[in-house]
C-alpha cells in the first residue's frame, strides 16, 4: 500500500512540474513578437520537431516542438529557449534552407504562392494544371495545380486522393472547408498534398520522393504547405497588403498643443491631432478592454463613456490588438470566447460597434452577416472575412457567432478606391476580423484568463444583442 501511495505522489509531483514548465514556455513564446513566433516555428519545422500549421499561436504541438528540440540536443528540455539555444535553432533550421534554397515563388497560372526547394530541381516545365519540377534523377517531383470547380469539385478532389487503392497507403488525411491535406505512401514513393479552396477552384502542390530523401523531404514538404497562399498574378499583387483601410473615424482638427513627439530613440514623429473613436469588449471584471493597437496606441488619454477614463496596457501592433483598463478598474459584464470550435464559412455572425461615433450620437450598431471566407488578404490566416457592414468607428467590436460567443474583433475593411484603382470596381462589404484566439492568447501573455462560452444553445438576435450591449464600449482617443 505504502508503494502505491508512493507512486501516485511521484506522479502528482510529476504532473505539476510538467504543467509549471508548461505555463513558463508559453509566457516565454507569447513574449516574442509576432514575427518570432512564426519565424521560430518555422525553424522547428526544419529541424523536423513541428509538422502542424505555422500560426504564431501557442499550443500543445508547439510546446511538444520546443522540447523536443532541446532534447534532440541535449539541453534540459522546459519549452524555454535561452539565447544560445535560440541562435542553434536558426543554425540548424536555416541549414536545411539553404541546403534545399528554399525560397518563395509567385505562380500567376495557378494563382498561388509558395515555398519551393529551388536547388532540388531541374527548370520547370507547363503541365496541364500548372506547372511541373523534377530533380535530375526524377527522385523528387512538384506539380502545381489549379482545377475548375467545373471540373473536379473541391470535395471530389478530396474523395478522389484518400481513396482506397493498390500501392497506396495514408498517414495524413485533414479536411477543412477552406484547405486539405493529404500524405501517405505510393508504389514505393512517399507523397504530400496540400490544395486550398475558392469560389472558383482549387488550387494547390503535390510533392513526391522516393524513400532515400525521406530524412528531410518531409520537413520541406511541411514548410511548403505552410507557406501556402493566395496570388492573384497582377502587377499590384504585391502591394494587397496596402489595401485594407482600418475603420476608424478620421481625426479631428485640434484647437491647440504639440503635434510633435520624441520616441525613446530619439527619433520625432508626428502625433495623430485631434481626437478619434472606436469600439471595444471588456474582457474581465477588473475592467480590462480588447480592441485594435491603431484605435488606441497613439492617444494623449483614453475615455470610455459610462465608465470613465482608461490606461493602455499593452498593444501588439503586429497582430493590431491592445488590451486597455479603466481607471475604475471594475466592470460589471464580460464577454466570453467560444472554445475551440472552428469558425466555419457560411455560420452567421454579429458586429457590434459604434461606427460614426460623433456624427450618430454615440449609439451603438447592431449588424448581421456570415463568415465569406476564412483567410484575409493574401491568405493571411490570422483574419476571416465578414460580410457584416463595417463602417469608421467599428474597428475594435466583437464579432459573435449564434451562441453569443466571441470569434474575432473587426480589424479593417477593404479601401474602396484602392481596389477600384487596382481591380477596376468597387468593393462591397468586404471586411476583415481577426480570429478570437488570437485576442485570448494576447491576454494569456499578460496572466489575464479568458472566459469561455459553455452554452452551446443558439440565441436570438435581440437576446445577444442585449447580452453583448452590456460588455461593447465606446472608446475615445484623446489628444
């Protein structure tokens, strides 16, 4: 008896040590900029410790890959990587970079872009879908590929490839209403495809290598389908990213007072004048705001009206979040995120705001829309578009699905003129918001605990109005 009692405190002490190591590792990868996340999980995919999505969030798999990577190397494996440990990791990962010359390739025929192991292969060639490499002893093949819905639908497509034949094996199988994935072995060769969905195609690589490559073949074929994205072919693809117009309301004239400011560099730069607007969600009852870094990153002083004055915490500019807190430091009600559903293309969402703040009286706007598509401009994955109107004032609302619960913030809208001058017509209701985890991993980076939705019911319209209306603000920028 006494043996067993032994043993099940060994592994009590055994479980919190773990779940403490865990816990430092995700303050230490939440604490890097945006860029070094997914710069770093890049890495480990080279290195062959991460074979899931780049997304700069962290989670089991990342945790998994940290470790794993110091253990690969001898080093006490906690998740946390010091400086030395770091500096490996960029030694060993971009090793296999440029040993493949990995590097980004625009392709106008199937309208993608992605990363291609240059140095492996010989020069392309046109195939019939697209494009095809093969290395000089055919070892190593890529096929690009655009199909019509006309032709092969996206579901079909999927059907067709994890299909039960001769000489064919799986051991990867993900489908998800905007990208699959697929790999497996075939007549001896081992195999990766990664194909996304449009309104009207699908488009996408497949990757085959004879076993000999397997070592490193399989981190290529992981950095590949990561680096996976929208190209539209046109001169100005490049400049998309310029595209999108945060919507917030336009300063005003300031009467008075400096405009002009020094940073802790020493360098001077122009301070926005006058005054602006937009919304916000309070996050916790001791009176923390989420909302967009541009609504409130450059303000004199914050005003939240019906609760009284706020201070920035801190904002990731990378991402556009910032979190606020009132003065008071209290808040009644807080809004609650949905817990690890996917958002799906098609659900119905809400918007909530006060867009126009100064011209409509500060009252608050109700919108409904659907989730249009599950990436952003270029196939950037940390937004979803909505199809809700989203008008100046807006950026820094809650976007909810049917249950009340929160999936995103509204983050910009595509700038009309821009698109009429690059694609030669007028964009409507074409608007972005960025993914709800993302807002929760930004609190969990500052100790702050998101609250979770654990009704699964649906709600009516003015039942979750009325609910969100309690937690959606109005916050001025002052300066």
């Amino acid at each position: 008896m006494r043996s067993v009692l032994f043993a099940v405190l060994v592994l009590l002490v055994s479980a919190g040590a773990s779940f403490a190591d865990y816990n430092r590792s995700k303050a230490w990868f939440n604490d890097l900029t945006y860029q070094e996340r997914i710069r770093t999980q890049f890495l480990l995919v080279f290195t062959g410790d991460y074979e899931t999505i780049v997304d700069g969030a962290f989670g089991p798999q990342t945790y998994k890959a940290l470790k794993s990577f110091q253990k690969h190397r001898e080093f006490g494996s906690d998740g946390v990587l010091d400086a030395a440990q770091t500096l490996i990791l960029q030694r060993d990962g971009l090793d296999l970079v440029k040993r493949v010359g990995f590097e980004t390739r625009n392709e106008a025929l199937t309208g993608i872009t992605f990363g291609i192991p240059a140095k492996l292969f010989e020069a392309s060639s046109k195939s019939e879908r697209g494009h095809r490499w093969q290395a000089y002893d055919s070892s190593i093949e890529l096929e690009t590929l655009r199909i019509a819905k006309g032709d092969t639908s996206y579901k079909e497509l999927y059907q067709r490839l994890t299909s039960s034949r001769n000489g064919r094996s799986l051991d990867t199988k993900l489908f998800r209403n905007d990208y699959f994935v697929v790999s497996g072995q075939q007549d001896g060769r081992d195999f990766f495809v990664r194909i996304m969905k449009t309104p009207e195609d699908s488009r996408g690589f497949s990757l085959f290598w004879d076993k000999k490559h397997a070592v490193f073949m399989r981190r290529v074929a992981v950095a590949m389908s990561n680096s996976l994205r929208y190209y539209d072919g046109g001169p100005e693809a490049g400049k998309l990213d310029a595209m999108t117009s945060a919507p917030e309301l336009k300063s005003l004239p300031r009467a008075n007072g400096p405009q002009e400011q020094a940073d802790p560099s020493g360098q001077v730069y122009r301070k926005p004048a006058g005054s602006s607007s937009g919304s916000g969600y309070v996050l916790t009852k001791e009176g923390h705001i989420g909302t967009n870094a541009h609504v409130v990153s450059e303000c004199s002083y914050l005003d939240v009206p019906g609760y009284g004055t706020a201070t920035l915490i801190q904002a990731d500019l990378v991402n556009d979040l910032a979190i606020i807190q009132l003065d008071r430091k209290h808040a009644d009600h807080v809004v609650k995120f949905r817990a690890k559903q996917p958002i799906l293309r098609g659900e119905e969402i809400f918007v909530l705001g006060y867009p126009f703040a100064q011209l409509l009286d500060n009252n608050l706007n109700f919108t409904h829309g659907i989730v249009s598509s599950l990436a952003g401009v270029q196939g950037d994955i940390r937004h979803f578009m909505v199809s809700a109107p989203v008008q100046p004032g807006n950026s820094g609302g809650p976007v909810l699905d049917r249950t009340g619960a929160l999936i995103g913030t509204v983050v910009s809208r595509l700038d009309k003129f821009k698109t009429l001058r690059v694609a030669g017509d007028l964009p409507e209701n074409i608007n972005f918001a960025i993914r709800g985890r993302l807002m929760a991993t930004f609190m969990e980076s500052l100790g702050l605990s998101p609250s979770y939705n654990t009704i699964t019911s649906l709600k009516s319209p003015t039942q979750i109005d009325e609910e969100a209306a309690r937690y959606t603000v109005l916050i001025l920028c002052k300066n």
